[in-house]
C-alpha cells in the first residue's frame, strides 16, 4: 500500500463495466489485476532484482526485473469476463489509458495488446501512441500471436516498436519408456524423478461417457480415476488450455502428464497441477504409439538425457510475422525480437491457482523486455528521443536460429534479430526520426494529415532497417545517421539477387554530427515478385552497425492473367519494365485433353479427386480447368503445395457456379496440386460429373508477342499476345515471359 517502486494506479473502465454487468465480470473494479497478465509485464519490465523464487516444490532461483530502479505506473484498460467470455477492453478506455499516460510522463509505455488483423496506422490506438512518441515517450508493443502465418502482425506504425517473441534457454525434462527409448521436451514442473509408472492415453482412461475425442485432449471431467490413478496419463495438445488438462490429470490421481503435439509446433512450460513434459513431433507421436501397447510404462527425469539439443534463441511459432500490410512491405516489422517464451515472473495468486510466479509465454512477454530495456537505455541517455533508443537497440542484435541451428535468414519473423543488452549501450550510429519524419511516412501512404509536412516515399522514413514491397528495376533509398561515437565509418551491403551500391561508402562523423547516404538497390539475378533479405553494415569506432534489407524485386509489373476468346484472336495489356532491351518471350499454347471425373457431396478428404503437377525449373505456368457436366453442379478447386511430405492448401478457388479454375504463375519447383470438392450434387444425382483439364505450360508455339523487348524502362507501355487456330470447345493457355522468372498468363476461351 506504500512503496517506492508503484507510483501510480489507476483503471479506466467506462465503457467496459458500462456494458458488463457485475454477474458477468470477474474482475475488481480497480486497477487491481485481475487475471495476471499485468503483474507479469510490469514485473518482468521492472520488477525489483534478486527475488528468490520457488514454485510447485521447485526451487527456480532468483530473478531480476528487466529494469529493477525504474518505477512503474500501472493504468488498467482490459478486463476479464467469467469463464473469459466477454474479456477484453473498448478503445475509449485504451485511449483514455494512453492519454493519462502521457499526461503523467511517464518515460517508456508497455503495450502487451494486439488484433488478430493489423491495425491501421490511423487507428485511434496507434496515433494514440503518435502522439506519446511526439512527447518523448518510447512504445513498446507486442507483435501479436497469430504465426507462423504471413501479415499476421498489428501494432506496425513506425513511431512504435514492434516486438516478435524468441524462445530462451530451455527448461527440459526427459520422457523414458519401458522400451528405453528416451523423449526430451519441455518442462518446469519435474522437480525430481518420478518413478516408473503405468502409461496410458486419455483415449484409454476416458470415463464411460467420454468421447474418445475428449478423452485424448484431457478435458475436463472426462477421465476415470480407476483407469488413471497412480498412472502417468499421454495428453494430446488442442482444445482446452494445456493447464487444464493437467489439473485433470490430477483430479483423477494421476502422478505426471506427457503433453503431446500431433503437429510441428512450439512447446511451452508451464506451470502444470503434476510433472508434465512438453513433446514435439516426431517424438510426441512414437510416444502416443508405445502408450496404447499393453504394459506401457515411462519414467519423467529432469533434464535432457538426450544427445540432441535444442539450438536457441528460435523464433516462437506463435509469433505473428510480416509483411506489414499498412506500409505494404516499404516498412520490416517486426523490428526486433526478445525472449517471450516460457518467461518466470510475478502474476496474480487469486487467478493462477495461488502461484505468485508463473511461466507466460506470448509476444505480450516480449515486449516488455524491449520497455525494461528502454528504461534502462534512458537512465543513461535521458535526452536522447525514443527513435535513437529503438535504432540502438535494433542495430546491436544477434542472429536468432532455426530449429536446425541454422541462421534464421526471415526477417519478417525476427525484424533485425534478437536484442543484445550487453551491446546495446554502444551503438556507434542511430537512426533518428520524429513529428516530420511520422507526418512524412503517413503523407506518403496516402493519408492527408492536414499538417502540410511533405510525403515522403514510405521506403525512405528514416528507420535503422531497409524494406521495399515492390522494386520495379531500381530503387534509391536514402538514410541519415547521427554519430554516437565520432570516427570512420566504412559500410558493406549485401543482398544477394541484387546489386547494392552505398553512397558514399565512408563517412567521417563527430560526435554527435548527422549524415546521409543512399543505397541503390538494382534487380540482378534475383527471382521476380520473390522477396530477398541481406544486411547493411557500417563498421567503425570499433563497433558494428547493422540493419536488415529486404527487398520483392519486379523485372515488371504487369497483370499476373489476363484472358481472350475466338479461335483467332488478341488481347493487349499495359506493363511498366524496370530495364530497356530486355526480351518479352511468348510460350504456349496448351489445350490438354478433357478427363472426366466424378466427386460424391461431403466426400472426406482423402478422397477428393487429386491432381498433381510436378513443377520443374522449365514450368512456366499451369492451369487446372475444370467443369461439372451437369450446369447445375457446383465445383470448388482447392490449390495445394507439398511441403515436407504434406499437402498444404494454398487457395479455395470457385464461387459455387459449375466450373472453377487454379492457375500458377512461374511456380516454384515441387510438387502442386488441386483437389475437386464439392457441396452438394445436382438435383438426383448421387456424384457430381466433371471434366478435368491439367493445362502445363513449359514452352511450345501457338501464341506471338509484341514488342519482343521491353522498349523503355519505367515507362507503360503495351504488350500483344496473339493466337490463331485454337479449339474453341475449351480452355487454352499461355505465358508472357519477362525476365526473371515474372509474367502473365493469357487464358484463352
């Protein structure tokens, strides 16, 4: 109730307690924390150091805020519901926490909140946050937990650093079976041996009235303490939080848990009711097998008793990444990453089955580290502006890994990599911007700021990263830099597919001094519309200074199809070249004979009618046709990708009508396909007829271009594709090649 270290604690709940009844809130209406999420990033980010720690009979040491001196204001905005339905906050009252924020000055903001969709730059949270970073005040904010998929990121504007969550040393345990094979995985709750046991499945120790479905994933009430007592009980990870499955486990009188991915995914350690080990496939499903033998036993160790260990830090799979789709890729987030997996730190006791620390993991425990950090950089650096503090810390990163321990070469997922601290404090050169800069960036995305500041082409806002969404030929970017310490600076860039020219190659900087430069991205030998990341470096002072580049290079930009009809015929469409003189190729045309087939409505997936491609580097297009015999038949396509021995689905192509197509631009070499679903059969039948067409284009005559060469650079210009003597009954397709791999396909009939 009185101490140095809280300094203010406030709520704003308006609109959210207006709108929630007090039945349906499980939550104080103060700023006491209602479920833990805010005392976990407030301690993580400045929690007092060298707290001793002990969980479930475990002793984890001492542990250390991020920041231990700084103070922490607390301003409550999000709430939570009973049973978490209706949890959440109303942007009014975001608002009105930001702007309370600002009012009382405080130094750095925390913003562990995301979408699932990326919020615009103009939404009224992010110029919120516009209007803390014009005031001096560094952001902080999670990246979101939406990966691995692409432009899965929120929180991207450029005044706000964007943090991607990476995985720390792991706590591990190991899963020994009777047969002696031995799993390593995830673990924070074997604080000893235990002992050989019975192993079972949930399946198998389900109660009489239990699916076996539920049974499998532990849900609540669904397993039989005769069956699981005394036993070590094989829960399958998916529906229901993981916790609760272990408490589950323990409800019965199960003495351990082996919690299982039947998918690649992350592991996490959580705080389980009994010993729990973490398993990823492979082993998660030899696991699963050997349970359901009879006479299965296994042994939970701490420790990894394996050889193989686990390379850190990855990026989670959770993480959500880029492209940004606000800035449409001109502007890499994430900008960087930090640890956000199983991280121990103070929650809320009433909320986590009276633990005063537990294991979080999200992006929402990363971007507190970036705070913690921020604070400490302004202990030392009071004056300098929250974009001098986000550029050191981005410039003195380290490499993240792969799961193979391999360089994660994705800039989308790790931004400009892992935070060093140790590193962070001698930068060499910042990258400063402010009010203009911001004002420039939204002018040149379009947005009418009424401010009269100038646009600026998003791709030059003056971040310490590089990032083009669309480079037709060349691109000259400009940068300008600010010398922290004074000297020779000497830069190296490289990216590969690219030629990189910086300009000028050396600068001469003061202390404190500020100059540009420019770097002049030019397509090469790279692939068209395929995105390629190298590094921009400037050595000197003794100290290194790095930014990530990534760049889509186009040779054109040009429609990826366009169509026409007639046994002889053209169609004419508008293409801009990045280089004059370079050759327009016209391949084609194929019309692969009609195969007829048949799918039933409803039909499970392994039996959907497949049709796979096997692409090779001579594949210029391919196109699947098909058409239900009946017209009133309806026919869907679904795009697939072989992607380590499994299809992955790709696109939902068709629009209930009785034809659908798929087509592929210049595809990448493997294994594609289309799959024939349908929803329902024509009246009275009890399948629906079709005809498949599989149209390969791997060169061939049939069809002519015009120009032959791209006549200028940068330029419109219009290109001719012409055919004569073509079946008229059904489809036929083309190419229009341009350099590097990019074109169009010309559907004809």
């Amino acid at each position: 109730m009185c101490n140095t270290k809280l300094i203010s604690a406030k709520f704003f709940g308006d609109a959210w307690l207006g709108a929630t009844p007090p039945a349906a809130r499980d939550d104080w209406a103060s700023p006491r924390d209602g479920g833990g999420h805010g005392t976990h990033t407030a301690t993580t980010a400045a929690g007092r150091a060298g707290v001793d720690v002990a969980e479930g009979g475990i002793n984890f040491g001492t542990i250390s805020g991020i920041a231990p001196a700084a103070k922490i204001a607390v301003y409550k905005a999000l709430w939570t519901g009973k049973d978490d339905v209706g949890s959440g906050g109303y942007t009014s009252d975001i608002l009105a926490a930001i702007d309370q924020a600002v009012a009382d000055g405080v130094d750095v903001i925390n913003y562990s909140v995301g979408s699932i969709f990326e919020s615009s730059h103009t939404d009224p949270v992010q110029l919120a946050f516009l209007s803390a970073a014009s005031a001096g005040i560094f952001v902080s904010a999670a990246g979101g937990n939406s990966g691995p998929y692409e432009s899965t990121l929120d929180n991207t504007s450029p005044w706000v650093t964007t943090v991607a969550a990476s995985t720390v040393a792991p706590y591990e345990s190991t899963v020994v079976l009777g047969n002696g094979e031995e799993y390593a995985g995830l673990s924070t709750s074997v604080a000893s041996s235990v002992s050989s046991k019975p192993l079972v499945t949930g399946a198998a120790a389900r109660t009489a009235t239990s699916t076996e479905y539920d049974g499998s994933q532990c849900l609540p009430n669904t397993l039989d303490s005769a069956q699981a007592a005394g036993k070590i009980v094989v829960c399958d990870r998916g529906v229901g939080a993981r916790v609760d499955k272990s408490a589950e486990v323990k409800r019965v009188g199960g003495v351990g848990m082996v919690l299982l991915n039947l998918t690649d995914q992350d592991m996490v350690a959580d705080s389980h009711s009994v010993p729990t080990v973490h398993l990823n496939t492979p082993g998660s499903l030899s696991v699963k097998t050997y349970a359901g033998t009879t006479g299965a036993t296994a042994q939970l160790i701490p420790g990894n008793l394996t050889t193989k260990t686990t390379p850190y830090p990855q990026i989670a799979d959770f993480s959500s990444r880029g492209p940004s789709l606000s800035s449409k890729g001109d502007l890499l987030k994430p900008d960087l990453a930090a640890p956000g997996v199983n991280v121990l730190a103070a929650v809320a006791p009433p909320s986590n089955d009276g633990h005063s620390f537990a294991f979080y993991s999200g992006t929402s425990m990363a971007a507190p580290h970036i705070a913690g950090l921020a604070a400490l950089y302004l202990s030392k650096h009071p004056d300098w502006t929250p974009m001098m503090v986000k550029s050191a810390l981005m410039t003195t990163t380290s490499d993240v890994k792969t799961a193979s321990g391999a360089v994660n070469d994705d800039p989308f997922a790790r931004g400009a990599g892992e935070v060093q601290p140790s590193k962070m404090l001698t930068p060499g050169l910042v990258y400063d911007s402010g009010d203009a800069d911001w004002l420039g960036y939204l002018e040149g995305t379009g947005v009418n700021t009424g401010t009269g500041v100038p646009a600026i082409d998003p791709s030059n806002y003056n971040t310490p990263s590089i990032a083009v969404g669309q480079l037709v030929g060349t691109q000259t970017i400009t940068r300008r830099v600010t010398a922290v310490t004074g000297g020779l600076y000497r830069a190296t860039v490289s990216v590969p597919g690219m030629k990189a020219v910086v300009t000028p190659s050396i600068l001469n900087l003061q202390a404190g001094q500020t100059k540009s430069f420019t770097v002049k991205l030019t397509l090469d030998t790279g692939l068209s519309n395929v995105s390629t990341t190298g590094w921009l470096t400037w050595q000197g002072a003794n100290t290194s200074v790095r930014s990530p580049i990534v760049v889509k290079p186009t040779s054109v930009v040009a429609p990826s199809a366009v169509s026409g009809s007639g046994a002889t015929g053209s169609v004419s469409f508008d293409v801009t070249a990045g280089k004059a003189g370079v050759p327009i190729k016209a391949n084609g045309v194929v019309s692969a004979p009609l195969v007829p087939g048949s799918v039933p409505a409803g039909a499970a997936d392994a039996d959907l009618p497949n049709y796979p491609v096997t692409v090779t580097a001579s594949t210029k297009a391919v196109q699947w046709n098909i058409k239900t015999v009946d017209p009133a038949g309806s026919i869907w396509l679904v795009l697939y990708k072989v992607v380590n021995g499994q299809m992955q689905a790709l696109s939902f192509e068709g629009d209930g009508s009785n034809q659908a197509s798929a087509t592929l631009a210049a595809p990448e070499p493997g294994v594609w396909g289309v799959l024939a679903i349908t929803l329902s059969n024509p009246p009275g039948a009890d399948t629906t007829q079709y005809t498949m067409q599989t149209n390969v284009v791997t060169g061939g005559s049939g069809l002519t271009v015009t120009p032959s060469v791209t006549p200028a650079a940068g330029k419109p210009f219009q290109v001719t594709a012409s055919w004569s003597g073509l079946p008229t009954n059904q489809r036929s397709t083309g190419f229009v090649e341009f350099p590097n791999r990019a074109g169009t396909v010309v559907t004809i009939n």
